[in-house]
C-alpha cells in the first residue's frame, strides 16, 4: 500500500478532487501554504493499493498544468517611514509536488 500525497494549487484543487472522486479514491484534503509568494495551496492525502499509484498520478499530471502568473509578492518587514512599492513578479504556478511514501500499517476503525 502506498500514501500518495500531492501539494496543489488551490485553483486546481477542486478539479483534482472530483477527478479523484469520480474514480472512486478517498482523499482527505488540507489547507496549506508555502513558498516564497506564500500562496495558497492544497495538500491531498490519498492511500492506495500500489498498482493504482500510477492511475492516481495520471489524475494529478492532467488536471494541474504548470502556467506562468503575475503575482505580487507579500511586503517585506520594513521600519516605520519606508515605502515598498508592490512589483508583481512572474513566477510559476500550478502543477504539483508529489511525494509517494510506502505505508507499514494502514487500519480504518
């Protein structure tokens, strides 16, 4: 058995779910965020048997494209009197991270 667990795009999370869903997967979802634009992100846990990894990667790798995107950057801590003024930056979005890990035990009470 392995946990397949996918850090998403939030934007592209509610695509992945019912792509999952419809396939019959359980999935548990959680908010997350991360990096240096501290975006918004969606961490999907799914356990599953390990021939269907690859159907489940499959779900994933279609329905998160990897796009570019204006964003403006968070304001760095500044000193009372300074002035930042927001540039957006280009900056990839989209896609996923995905780690599959091996699970010793798995049990549903």
């Amino acid at each position: 058995m392995k946990l397949v667990m996918a850090i998403v795009n939030s934007d592209d999370s509610r695509n992945v779910l019912d792509r999952l869903s419809r396939r019959g997967f359980a999935v548990t979802v959680t908010s997350t965020t991360g990096g240096f634009l501290r975006i918004g992100n969606t961490t999907i846990f799914c356990g599953v048997q390990d021939e269907q990894v690859e159907d489940v990667l499959g779900i994933i790798r279609e329905t998160c494209p990897n796009r570019m995107q204006f964003v403006t950057p968070l304001p760095p801590v500044m000193e009372p009197g300074e002035v930042h003024i927001p540039t957006p930056v280009e900056k990839h979005v989209g896609g996923a991270t995905i780690f599959v890990l091996d699970v010793d035990h798995f049990e549903k009470i």
